[in-house]
C-alpha cells in the first residue's frame, strides 16, 4: 500500500478549473449581469418609493392639525398658549412615515423574495427620499409660512392656520426604520433559505462510516484492514514451506508409550 500524497505545508490541494467555466470567470461570467440587474432593479425600487413620499405629504397636510395664529395690526401671536398642534404634526408624520415604510417594504417583498444588499440599500434610501419628499411636499401644500402676509389678508382679530412645519427632523428616518423592521421579519418568515455550503472535493467520503487503516472499530476492536494486515504476516511463513517438507511438517509425532 502507498500512503497518499500530503500537499505541502498542509494545504488542501488547488480544484480543478473546468476549462469552460474560465472565460466566463476572467470575463464577469454570470456574476456581473446578475450584479448589474440587482442594481438596476435597486434603483428603480428606489425610485418608485421615494415617489410615494407625494402621497405622504397629501396624508401629512390633511390629518396633521394645523396650529391657529391670530394677529393685530402689528404682530402675530398663538391664539391658544398651551395647544399641543405642534407635538401632534410631528408625531402624526412619525406615523404615517413609519407606516409607508412597512407597506412600500411589504409590497416590494411580493415582487422580489430573493433580498440582497442592492435591494436594502435601495429600501433604505428611497424611504429617506420618499420622508424627504413628503416632509416638503406637506409644507407646501399647507397654509403659506409668509404669517405676516397672511395675516394683513385676513384681517385683525381673525383666526388663520399657521405653516405646516417638522420641528423634530429625526422623524424622517421612521421611513428607513419601519423598512428595514418589515424587511427583516419577512424575510425570516417568508424569505428562500439559504443555500447550503458546497463541501470541497477533498473532504468528501471523509465524514462516512468508512475507516482508514490503523483506525479501531467500536468497543477497541481492530478494524477489517488492521485485522487483514495483522493475519499477513501470519499465513506468509506457511506459504513458504516447500511441498516436499510439508508432509513431514504436517505429520504429527508419534505418542509415547
């Protein structure tokens, strides 16, 4: 028997290289096309999200409450000190940013199960955009922030809405949030398994019930080819013997008496 080859330094000896599948390596091969759609895909994702950030804007400037200013001939004051409209425009953006983040991230999800990171980046910055595009959209669309104009155009005495305003900015980032948040719940619930590692050639057969020789069986017991080599030894002596002395090697000796 000849014990196998050991790479030096005990390396795992270098796979063999398919000759097709070369060119297409030093070429791109399939990685690159694939690279290149997922990134196509990411941006438009992103696009097309950061476009509802209009919707969100239109819900911002309708259900948002609107803080009511009254003005005399000279300045503009809150008509109610202590109203909270303020707080409450702020938090019902919060909402609604984080809402749009869990139904633009749900419906992606339908289209395209397989994730990547093309695909989170693309949800991460098209909810920053869409958050940013409501925020401005909802500005413009309420009441004008020119309060001194506004308010020589309704008059002295008169109640009038003030400007729509986001006054914690932090909450653009509900959209990222509530994205990333659906995104990683349904991709565990939902989402492809990943693929199992490829073991390399040289330690396949290695982790079967078969033994390599000088390896014992259960209980210390040799194994089938320790036993085998034990015996050699053994039967080579009597293989040896010449045909004409094993008659007298056989033949037993008389007994005594």
């Amino acid at each position: 028997m000849t014990a196998p080859l050991t790479p030096r330094d005990n390396q795992p000896p270098e796979e063999p290289r398919h000759p097709e599948a070369a060119p297409a390596a030093e070429h791109g091969g399939p990685v690159g096309p694939e690279m290149a759609r997922e990134l196509r895909e990411g941006a438009l994702i992103a696009f097309l999200v950061a476009l509802t950030g209009v919707l969100l804007g239109l819900l911002w400037n309708w259900l948002a409450p609107h803080v009511p200013l009254v003005a005399d001939t000279r300045n503009v004051y809150l008509k109610n000190t202590e109203g909270e409209e303020s707080i409450g425009a702020d938090g019902t953006f919060l909402l609604l940013a984080f809402a749009f983040g869990v139904l633009t991230t749900a419906v992606v999800f339908l289209f395209r199960r397989r994730g990547g990171i093309p695909l989170v980046v693309a949800l991460v910055v098209g909810g920053l955009l869409g958050a940013t595009v409501g925020w401005l959209t909802g500005m413009w669309l309420g009441p004008t922030p020119d309060m001194a104009a506004h308010a020589k155009e309704v008059g002295p005495g008169v109640v009038f809405d003030g400007p729509l305003r986001l006054q914690a900015k932090g909450a653009l980032l509900a959209w990222p949030i509530g994205a990333m948040f659906t995104q990683l719940v349904l991709s565990a619930l939902f989402g492809p398994p990943d693929p199992m590692p490829e073991v390399p050639y040289w330690l396949q057969g290695q982790h079967g019930p078969q033994q390599h020789p000088g390896q014992h069986g259960p209980q210390g017991h040799p194994g089938p080819q320790e036993q085998h080599e034990d015996q050699a030894p053994q039967q080579a002596p009597q293989q040896q013997v010449p045909d004409r002395l094993r008659k007298d090697h056989d033949r037993r000796p008389p007994t005594e008496g």
